[in-house]
C-alpha cells in the first residue's frame, strides 16, 4: 500500500511537471510584433493629440485675429463718423515686389509667399473734428495729462520700427536725451527698409523756460542697423496728431503739454509728440497758400510732403521714460503684412443740373447699376479687378466735370513723398483730394475746371474706400494670415 501511494504521488508530481513544461509562453517573433503594434497605436495617438492640439491653436488664433479686426474696424469706422470737411483726403498705395532686398543679402519680405508677390503698404489720411486728448502724457499726474483739442490729423498704415534704437539717457528731472531717425520727407525709413541708418539726438525738457526750451536736435550720433523686420511682422498704426491752439506761444499749450511746433516737426514723424500747434485753417493756408497756389503740383507736394509719411512705432518702449513710452501708443495691430485702400464714386458725384429738370446739363460720374461697383487704385496684375480712376471714367469731355488728372497720379506719382518712396522700391499710386470737393464748375466761366495747374481744381471726395488687410496672430501660428476686408461709406456732408 505504502509503495502504491508513493507511486501515485510520482505520478502525479511528473504530470505537474510535464503540464509546467508544456505552459503556453511568447516567442521572439509574437513579441516583436506586439511592441509593433504597441508603437502604431502610441504613434496614431500622439497624432491625434498633436492634431487636435493645432486645431484649437489655430482656432485660438483665428479668433484673437478677428476680435482685433472687430477692434480695428470699429476705431476707422469711429474715426469717418468725424470726418472733417474742411480738410484733405489722400490715400497713397505702395506695392513692393516680395524679394527687394533679396539681391543685398536679405530674406523676402513673407516667407510665406512666393518671390515676385507684391506685398502692399497702403496710407491712408484724412482729418476728424470732435475733442480729443493727448496721448503722450495720458499716464501723467494732475493737469498734465488733460491736454486736449477739436481736431486731428489721423494717419492709417504701416510704421518704421527701430528695436535698436535703445539709447536713452534721463539726466535729471528736467532733461532726457533720445535717440531718434532724421526723417525727411525725400529720405524716409520705409516698412521694408534693409542697413544702417544715421541717428541724431533730441533732448526733451520738461522746465519750458529752459534754453532752449521743451525739444532740440543736438547733433549727429552712431548709425544703428534700421533693417526691418519680416512682414508678418509689421505694425499697423492709428497716427493721430492732435491739432491744438497754442495761445501764441508755440512751444507750450495747456499747462505745460508739450506740442510740436508744425504738423510736420521731426517729433511728429518719430512719433514722440502728438500734439502739434498748428489749426485746420493754418493747414488750409499752407496747402492753398493766398488762393493762387495751384492745386496740381504745388498743393499736392505739400499733402505728400508735410502730411503724409509712415511715422515710427516700437512694439515694446525702448524705455520707461514717457518719450519712449510715446513710440508705443500709435500701435492698432502688432502684425499686419498688408494693407489696401481702394476708392470709388457713387453715381451722379459732378453732375450739375442747372435748370433743375432732372438732366444734367454736365456730367460727373456715371455708375452702371447692372455691373459690378468700380474700385480705383493700385492692381498691377488684375488680380483684384481695380482700375485707376483715369482708365475707367476716361478722358474729360467739355461736359465732364471731373478731371482725373486732378485727383489721381501713378508712375511717376508725381509727388515728393511718393517719388521717394517709389525711389526705396515701392511701386507708388496716389489719389488727392482737396478743399474743392462741391464746385464742378469755374464760376468765371461757368464751364468744368480743366487745368491741372489750377488753384481750384475740382477734386469730389469719395463715396466710400474699402479696407482689405492681412493679420497675423502674435504667434505667428497662422502663417500666412487672415485676410479681411470692409467698406466704410463717407458722410454724405463731405461731398
């Protein structure tokens, strides 16, 4: 019995072990395929989280673009609400062919872009009625930062940056020493410009019965690397230029704000001072002169001149002091790599009916309502479906009202300020508009205005503009941007 139950225990013991022996298990191959698979689903995951991660990145961008767009247009469209009549109108359009600076060692303008894309830097400018105050000392104490005035010269564009433009002393309360650009008018810092660029300084004074008082150029300094950056890149800016009475005294207004002392000082370009003591009648006399100043080309070289420019702006203040601190407050967009304006008419602008029996004895504009609304301003391609004003209405007849020589020029442009920056590389197209915007005809003869050197020519503003920009998010995420667009109609009261 005993060795029968031992050898029902070996038994039972080589079984257990024989079933050990033949206990399923993974070979190399089964296991090289297992982590395979493992790899192909962590790879699709991590594909998913990854693209379910740029979707929401790119919506978040998406979505900080249009709230600026929202933001922006509510500015220009509050801006036109005040336009004033008695000033001037001008848009200038400047397109720049992508690689410029390409054949002198730079990157194209928008990498995003092919090499022959024309990349548009459009101004816009035109003047607002309604209170306002400075800007430069809205973060001062008691009265200093009250400054205010009735008028404005408004600027919509492109900016110059100088990020290098870093040196600034504060000497003591009363002194700081800034340094800045010497633009001129034939000489300007353009959005796409690539080298050095020769600064001066300008030393701020806060005591006015200094010597010389508030600002003064002192000189020359180191030229500093002014290449700008990529387009994507640029700032749009809301230059507003407060125009003020100055009590006589053109150095100080309203307890001790500092102004310019014309719409055209250095520190207006640079975008240090925003006040200017200059009034929309002192304009209209250094636009029109006695009266006997002609509109075409003398008039218009002071708007191009004197008015219109691309001021400086700075995405971060070079410094804490309030005339660095200035080069911020223009800013409307911190990347803008394009910005258009176009114009067109409504129907029947210059027509005279002089017997009131409902046809017009002279003729202005004549829109066809079963077509498409004309645009005019710069398309080099087509692509946009622009004309120039003078190659859609033609030439004037002796009934035609408006001459388009009087109002548009394009290559040249005709202009200083535009001849200069078609000199930088910018392909230049510019439409004026002056103080005669309601009489078609010449009261001494009683016929339409027809030459050009006339010092009242007949320049209609117009019926509306249209504004189509391309932005960017801050980050860049949306690599070649969001383009938007909209049209502002101008107050039937400017006509």
């Amino acid at each position: 019995m005993m060795r029968k139950a031992r050898r029902r225990e070996g038994a039972k013991a080589r079984r257990l072990a024989a079933s050990r022996r033949r206990a399923p298990g993974f070979t190399l191959v089964e296991l090289m395929i297992a982590v395979s698979v493992l790899i192909v689903i962590i790879v699709a995951t991590s594909k998913i989280f990854s693209t379910a991660g740029k979707v929401t990145s790119l919506g978040q961008a998406t979505a900080d673009v249009l709230q600026e767009t929202t933001a922006i247009e509510r500015q220009i469209r509050s801006d036109f609400e005040r336009l004033a009549p008695n000033g001037v109108f001008a848009i200038r359009c400047v397109s720049i062919r992508n690689d410029i600076n390409v054949p002198i060692g730079g990157p194209l303008l928008n990498p995003a872009l092919p090499d022959a894309a024309m990349i548009r830097a459009d101004q816009l400018l035109f003047f607002t009625n309604g209170v306002q105050s400075i800007q430069t000392y809205r973060q001062g104490s008691g009265s200093s930062h009250k400054g205010q005035g009735t008028a404005a010269r408004i600027y919509y564009g492109h900016a110059f940056q100088l990020p290098e433009g870093k040196e600034i002393d504060v000497i003591d309360s009363q002194e700081v020493r800034a340094q800045d650009p010497l633009v001129l008018a034939v000489n300007p810092l353009v959005p796409w410009y690539s080298g050095s660029y020769g600064m001066i300084r300008t030393v701020f004074r806060s005591n006015v019965g200094g010597t010389p008082p508030d600002y003064s150029i002192q000189g020359q300094i180191t030229p500093i690397d002014a290449t700008q950056p990529v387009a994507p890149q640029w700032l749009l800016t809301r230059h507003a230029v407060l125009l003020v009475d100055d009590g006589g005294n053109e150095v100080v207004f309203l307890n001790s704000n500092r102004s310019a002392f014309t719409i055209a000082d250095a520190v207006i370009r640079n975008s240090r001072v925003d006040a200017a003591a200059t009034q929309l009648n002192d304009i209209r006399k250094a636009v029109v002169g006695d009266g006997t100043v002609p509109w075409i080309p003398d008039q218009r070289n002071f708007i191009s001149s004197d008015l219109l420019f691309y001021p400086r702006a700075e995405r971060v203040a070079p410094g804490m002091h309030r005339v660095d601190q200035a080069l911020t407050n223009n800013v409307l967009a911190g990347a803008c790599s394009s910005f258009i304006i176009e114009w067109t008419y409504e129907d029947g602008v210059g027509n005279v009916d002089e017997d009131n029996d409902g046809i017009p004895e002279f003729i202005g504009v004549q829109v066809n309502s079963a077509l498409e609304q004309p645009w005019f301003g710069l398309d080099l391609d087509g692509s946009r479906g622009v004309l120039t004003f003078d190659n859609w209405y033609g030439p004037p007849g002796p009934i035609n009202t408006i001459d388009p020589v009087n109002i548009e020029q394009y290559d040249p442009p005709g202009t200083p300020g535009g001849q200069a920056i078609q000199n930088a590389g910018g392909i230049v197209y510019e439409a004026f508009f002056g103080y005669n915007r309601s009489m078609p005809l010449d009261p001494n003869t009683g016929l339409p205005w027809f030459t050009p050197t006339t010092g009242v020519a007949y320049t209609p503003w117009p019926s509306a503009i249209r504004i189509t920009m391309v932005l960017h998010d801050p980050a860049t995420k949306l690599e070649v941007g969001r383009e938007v667009q909209f049209v502002i109609h101008l107050p039937n009261r400017v006509q």
